[in-house]
C-alpha cells in the first residue's frame, strides 16, 4: 500500500476509483506549454522541508544532459505540442554544468525559459555568471530566473534553508538585478500568514532593494501551499469538477509535463508532474507521444497543491 501519511490511509490507492467507490478525476494533456527538466537532484544546501529530498548527497535523479534536452525538443516539434517555455528545476540547477548550454539550446529555438534557483554559489560561479550574461544579451526577457525565497524575512528564509542562506540569496540576487535579467520569487506558506500579508511582505522586501518583482503579481511572486503528507485531504472525484467550480484544464497536468534521468537508467522518463518524481504511478514513459495520455489524479498533492491549492509551477 502506498504511505501517503496516516490521515489518508486507505485513500489514493485505485488510480480508477476513490475509497468510497466514486470516479477518480482524470485530467487530459489539452494545452501543453510548459516542458520541465529536472536537472538533477543534487543540491548546495538542504532545506527543512524538500518536496523532492534535495541535497548535496542525493543523486537519485542524475544530471540531464544538453544532448538530451535537445532530443526532447525535437520531440516537441514532431508531436507539435505548442509549448511556449522550457523550464529548469532540481535540485539546483546550476549544479549541472551543462545549464547554461541547456537553456541556450531552448532560447535558440525560440522558447522562452525558466530557470528555478536559490541565486547561491553555483550561480555566483565566475563561469555560469558569463555564461548567463551571454544568455541575457542574446536573448533579453526570454529568459528568467525564479528565486527561491521562502519568506521576506531572513530569520523564516533560514529557519527553512539554513543560517546565512538568506544573505547568499540576496547577493546572488543582487547581482541578477544589477546585470539586468528578469526575476520572479517563489516563496512558501507554511507560518500561517495570510496571502494579503505575505505579498505585503515581499513588496517591501523587493523595494528595499531594488528589485523589479511585482509582489501582487502571482506569476511573479508566486506563493507555494505547503505539501504536508501528514494532512487529511480530500480524493478529486469527477464530481469535485462541478461543486469546486473547477476545469481540468486549471490543473497543471493539462498543461506540462517533466523529463527526469534517475540513476542507472539508460534513457530519461516523462513524468506526469513536477511534484511526484518518485511516484511510479505519474511516470508516463520515456517519449512524448507516450506522455500524452490522462492522468488520474490520485496523490494528496493532485488535491492539496493542484485542485485546492490552486498552484501551479509554471510560469
């Protein structure tokens, strides 16, 4: 049986059916626009709370390579999906070392990229910095980089990542707005503060320092709900649909898929999710074409993240 914590037990077990015997949501690939790539779960630092147990010892996604990326857009192109933006999460992206030529394939190809980072030492590496300056003059505004800022204050940021990792972030995000790049933040809402207060927080926070983030912006700030496997949650049935008055298609599984390589594998996987890369129930197979079925939505997060939550990776 599947551990989703004590308070689901016997929940998200059927990807057909719900405990009570009700249909399952299912949500269909119907507006594909953003493709991920998560480039490996090693990471600078580990935080309290990972969703994907990053951290400087955890290899169990590998580095993707720039090869292999490209293998995927060319995929795209066959199966004509109509992506928009190429996106890069980890781990820390720029552990990889082959980030930079990864997001400049995408850019070449006329998609816009997000790179997900926490703006600490991989990024501040002398070679990445030119690396990116060389992307920002290429390419502008079609490139940003999401900032992991868990709250506006230091002493919640390190309570989550560690003491000092707010002031590295803070240099590195310095140095982004001094060089000119586009900048969005991804923060969390775990304290109990509400979304008026925490976005009040982060505008006074951006202002105080110069950065051009719209903190009433949700594509710009973007506000996290915690993933609490210990938490009671609902099953999405296909009823919820109507009494929730929700789409499928608000969900991010209508609109993205992700791209791993876990170690030992021979080829990398699509995945359902960006949230569930260790779920072998969202892993779609190794093609597009194979990740173009439905998903059903049968995790706690698909309810608590996704329908409830409302929350979206993309940008």
């Amino acid at each position: 049986m599947k551990d989703h914590g004590r308070a689901n037990v016997g929940k998200f077990l059927d990807p057909h059916v719900t405990a009570d015997g009700a249909a399952r949501a299912r949500v269909a690939l119907s507006d594909p626009q953003t493709l991920w790539f998560n480039t490996g779960t090693l990471c600078n630092i580990t935080c309290a709370n990972c969703y994907i147990e990053s951290s400087p010892e955890n290899d169990a996604l590998v580095y993707i390579s720039a090869d292999e990326v490209s293998d995927y857009l060319d995929q795209l192109e066959t199966r004509a999906w109509g992506v928009r933006e190429i996106g890069f999460t980890g781990g820390e992206p720029f552990m990889n070392p082959e980030m930079v030529e990864m997001a400049r394939r995408c850019l070449a190809r006329g998609y816009e990229v997000l790179i997900l980072t926490n703006a600490m030492r991989p990024m501040m590496r002398p070679s990445v910095r030119s690396g990116l300056e060389s992307l920002r003059d290429a390419y502008g505004d079609k490139l940003t980089l999401r900032i992991s800022v868990d709250h506006w204050s230091a002493a919640r940021h390190d309570e989550e990542r560690g003491a000092g990792s707010f002031a590295r972030t803070l240099e590195g995000m310095e140095w982004l707005r001094d060089g000119g790049f586009r900048m969005a933040v991804a923060g969390r809402t775990c304290w109990g503060e509400s979304d008026a207060a925490a976005r009040v927080g982060f505008a006074e926070f951006f202002a105080a320092h110069r950065f051009e983030i719209d903190a009433t912006e949700p594509a710009q700030t973007v506000l996290f709900p915690e993933m609490d496997m210990a938490a009671e949650v609902p099953e999405i049935t296909t009823a919820c649909w109507g009494i929730l008055d929700k789409s499928p298609s608000s969900v991010m599984c209508s609109s993205s898929r992700m791209v791993v390589k876990r170690r030992g594998a021979e080829r990398p996987a699509v995945l359902a999710c960006t949230l569930l890369a260790y779920e072998p129930g969202f892993e779609l197979g190794e093609t597009l074409e194979e990740a173009e079925g439905e998903v059903a939505l049968n995790h706690p997060h698909c309810a608590k993240f996704c329908v409830l939550g409302g929350a979206s990776c993309s940008a």
